[in-house]
C-alpha cells in the first residue's frame, strides 16, 4: 500500500466509460476485480468468457432486486446461464443462521451443481451470505462477487471472507471463500442512500489511515466530489481502495501474518458496537467502525504512540463528512464498559483470551498490538463510555 502515492491527486480514470482491472494474483485463487459501468447489462457475456459452462444463482435483496436485477438477469437469460434467483431481506440481521439455511436449500431447488457459480449481488450483507452459502454448498460452489454498494465495492466483495453474525459477535461463523471474478459497476452507486454512501466511506477511508497517508489528504481534499460522483474522483477512491485491499489479501490471504489484520483497524471496537446494537439499522457497519477508528486513534494517543493533531485530523474528517466518532452518537441505549469488554473479548484476533488491538504511530502507520493490557483498556473505554 502506498504505491500509488505519485498519482494520488490526479485520478487515473476521468473517462466514465472505461474500465479498470485490478488482479488479485493469489497463487491457485487468482482473480480479476473488473471496476467499470454497464457492467450489469453485459454480465453474461463476460461470465460466459470467465466461467465457461457455468450457470448462475443470482443471491440479491429485496432493494438491490427491485432496482438493479432486471438488467442483470436479461444478460444471463441471453446466454441461457440464468438459474434463477434467491432474494433476501435488506439489513444486517439478514447474516444470521436461519437466513442461511433457507438460502442454501433455495439454491438446491434452483438446481445449483459443483460446475455451477452463485452471484452475490448486492451490499457487504449479501455478499457475506451468499459467499458463505456458495462455499458450504454441496461442499463448495464458485461465486462471482457483484457489489453494489461502495462499501462492497471497495471492502467485502474482495478478499474471500465470507460469514454470519451471531448473538455472541460479528461473522463468528463464516469461511474464507475467493471469488471467481468481482464486478464492480459504479454506475449502480446513484440509488444508494446518502447514510449507505457515507458508511461505505468509513472504509475508503480507512485505507488511508491504515497505510496511505497521502490518500487520506486527498479524501480531505476531495471527499466533497467523491460523494457527488463529480469529475472521477469517486472512481478513483474505489479503484485506490479496491488495489490496496487486493494488495493486503496477496501479501496474507487468511490474516496469518498480521498484513491482514490492518483491515480490522476500528473493527474491535465497531463489531461490539454493532453486536450491542443488535445488528440493526440503529448502528450500520461503516458507521461502527468509524467510531472504532476514532476510538483506535485516539487510544493510540493516549499510550503515547501518536502525534494528538494525527486524531485530531480523523475526527474533523470524519465529522465533516457527517460520520459518528463517538459513542454516545449510537441512538437508544448506550453500552457499559463491562458489555464492550464482554463483545470484544470475542473478536477473532484475540489469543491465548489476550486482546489484539490495531493501533496507529499516525496516520497512514496502522500496527496490531496483540497485548493489550486490560486495565488500561477499561479505564480508557469507561471515560468513552461516559462521553469523554
Ligand atoms: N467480507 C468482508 O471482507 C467485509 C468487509 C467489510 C464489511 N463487510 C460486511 O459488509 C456488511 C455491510 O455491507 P453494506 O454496507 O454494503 O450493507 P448492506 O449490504 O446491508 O447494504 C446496505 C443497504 O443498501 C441497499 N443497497 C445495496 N445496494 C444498493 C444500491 N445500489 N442502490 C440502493 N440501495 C442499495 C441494501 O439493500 C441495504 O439496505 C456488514 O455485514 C459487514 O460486516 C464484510
Ligand atoms: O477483509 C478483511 O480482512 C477485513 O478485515 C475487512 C473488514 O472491513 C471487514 O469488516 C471484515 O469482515 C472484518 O473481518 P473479521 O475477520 O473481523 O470479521
Ligand atoms: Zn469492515
């Protein structure tokens, strides 16, 4: 990450119809991220290139279906490779076990075999689900990942992590499961609400504050055009995202070596937001983690790791966008100290019952620190949880 320093303030691709390919060379997985427009409508005809022979499950939700399935379905029809498809509820509570069970014996009655791909279209939820579904069912069906909201497009659609959620905490039980090529069509970003947009960005920008100081500087500057779609500037923070996420997975495809583990930075804390929260639309994914990011930043500043005005630029960046940074910004009932304590003791990081934290030296400097010492990580959450 940080490659692409030279270029940052000069986005690549202003020509709305051109496309990006971003490889991401895992050796055996290799596969391509196709960023682009009118990719819907000629669906199948790549597909029929890809995957030859292959039919196709179309995994959506009820929203992403009433807006967005028609093109899509018509360019499989056309290469008589269309199974049919299997719609789901919108929101977060959709990744849980029930949802699961139904969705893979829909994808049984459709007919899905070994040679045949599932397509999740739709947001992080869907592509979660559906990549889960596709890598349990009948031991394990290709996916193609269809992202349609930014945050699926810059984030979950890539990397092969796939699961559901439970009572106990966020993606507890999923698999990794590479898809076979992602679609990323831009053009479908126009109908995404405002509050989607905006949580979606928390992950773009988390790419910066992980590893790509000037990418950061140049969402500060422009993040104003990346919101209106204006002068290829959203192009260029998906496509900035998409190649630093695809770089992370190469480097530590199953999160072994700790490269990986970056990508959770603000996830600790967001997931036992999300989980207190009841994985409903009270507190969105994107929303947690940028309070999780600000609550990273401003741990690390505590402990003497980071620069002060390095929190200070997360948190104006953030407010200026409208993202929550605090806790007390979560509608309804607030969590204890002891329930955040409770949820993030679950988080996949911990080992040997020791909590793994991301961490930041600045901005752009993310780092696991894998002993955190749990009195000061009560004391600093208790004078969060009181509102600073
Ligand atoms: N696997 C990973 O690496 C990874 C990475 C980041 C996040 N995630 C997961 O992703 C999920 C969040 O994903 P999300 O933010 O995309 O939420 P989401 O899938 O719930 O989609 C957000 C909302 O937007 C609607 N929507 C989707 N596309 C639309 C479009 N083009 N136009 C209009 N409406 C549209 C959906 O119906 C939904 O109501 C969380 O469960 C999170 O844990 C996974
Ligand atoms: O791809 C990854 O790795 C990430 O950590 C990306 C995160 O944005 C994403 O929310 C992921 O689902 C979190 O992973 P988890 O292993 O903590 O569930
Ligand atoms: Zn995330």
């Amino acid at each position: 990450m940080g490659d692409d320093t030279a270029t940052l303030s000069q986005p690549k691709s202003d020509k709305p119809n051109s496309e990006t390919t971003i490889a991401v060379d895992l050796p055996e997985r290799r596969y391509d991220i196709v960023i682009g427009e009118d990719l819907l409508a000629t669906a199948g005809e790549r597909l029929a290139a890809a995957l030859p022979r292959a039919r196709y499950a179309v995994v959506s939700d009820s929203n992403v279906a009433a807006l967005h399935l028609a093109p899509l379905k018509a360019s499989l029809e056309r290469q008589g490779s269309f199974l049919g498809s299997a719609v789901v509820a919108p929101g977060e509570a959709t990744k849980c076990f029930p949802v699961l069970a139904k969705l893979c014996e829909t994808l049984l009655d459709l007919g899905v075999e070994r040679g045949d791909c599932v397509i999740a279209f739709g947001g992080g939820v869907v592509g979660d689900l559906g990549g889960f579904a596709a890598s349990i069912l009948r031991r394990g069906v290709r996916v193609v990942q269809m992202p349609t909201t930014l945050l699926a497009q810059v984030d979950s659609a890539i990397g092969g992590k796939t699961g559901i959620d439970t009572k106990q905490g966020k993606n507890l039980i999923g698999t990794f499961h590479q898809p076979s090529l992602v679609l990323a069509d831009v053009a479908v970003l126009s109908t995404l609400s405002e509050r989607e947009f905006r949580a979606g960005y928390a992950e773009v920008a988390k790419y910066g504050l992980l590893g790509d100081e000037p990418f950061f500087a140049w969402l500060e500057q422009n993040w104003g055009d990346v919101f209106s779609g204006h002068d290829g500037k959203r192009r260029h923070a998906v496509e900035t995202s998409a190649r630093a996420k695809a770089e992370v997975v190469v480097a530590d495809e199953r999160e072994e070596s700790g490269r990986r583990a970056l990508l959770n930075l603000g996830h600790t804390f967001g997931h036992a937001l999300e989980a207190f929260a009841g994985y409903s639309d009270r507190l969105l994914h994107g929303e947690a983690i940028a309070i999780g990011m600000r609550l990273a930043f401003t741990y690390s500043v505590e402990h003497g790791l980071c620069p002060p005005e390095d929190a200070v630029r997360v948190e104006k960046h953030f407010a200026a966008v409208g993202l929550p940074t605090e806790i007390a910004a979560i509608p309804g009932d607030k969590p204890t100290t002891g329930e955040l304590l409770r949820l993030m003791a679950q988080d996949k990081k911990v080992k040997g019952g020791k909590l793994a934290l991301v961490l930041a030296r600045g901005i752009g400097q993310a780092f696991v620190e894998d002993d955190v010492a749990m009195d000061r990580l009560t004391e600093f959450l208790k004078k969060e949880c009181a509102g600073r």
